[in-house]
C-alpha cells in the first residue's frame, strides 16, 4: 500500500465518528486525567494528534488540549493561559 493510500485510510477511519468519539476520545481524556497536557485547565477539551502518522492510530500520538491551546498548537504559538 502507498503512502498516499496510507493516507486516505487513516482519514476514514479518523472520520469514523462511531469509532474515534466513542472509543478513542475518552480512553485520551482518561490517561490525561481529564485535563489540558499544557496548561491544566479542564473546560472545553479536544483531542489532538501531535504527529499526523499515516501508518497506525496510536494512543501515544494523542494528547488533551483545551481549546485555546489546540489553537495556539496549530498556529505554533506558546501555551497556556
């Protein structure tokens, strides 16, 4: 299988909402104790995918972010807040 194909799995399958938002979602929010991994806060929580990896959908690429940092994760900018 191609990289590109690798790919595209791994976007259906993070698509997949029955499967990422049931069984993925609160196994993170659990292992980080319900709270933001950069500045602790514990309201409006994402799960966000540190590296994008093609190849496998690990628990360890996954961390909890509130929304404010998830955004400055994007943007590259300093945490906290």
């Amino acid at each position: 299988m191609s990289s590109t194909q690798k790919a595209a799995e791994y976007r259906k399958l993070i698509r997949k909402t029955d499967f990422y938002e049931v069984f993925v979602v609160p196994l993170v929010l659990i292992r980080d104790g319900h709270k933001c991994v950069k500045c602790k806060s514990e309201k409006n929580l994402d799960v966000h995918h540190k590296h994008y990896n093609h190849d496998k959908l690990s628990l360890n690429d996954l961390i909890t972010l509130c929304r404010k940092c998830h955004k400055k994760e994007h943007r590259g900018a300093p945490h906290g807040k």
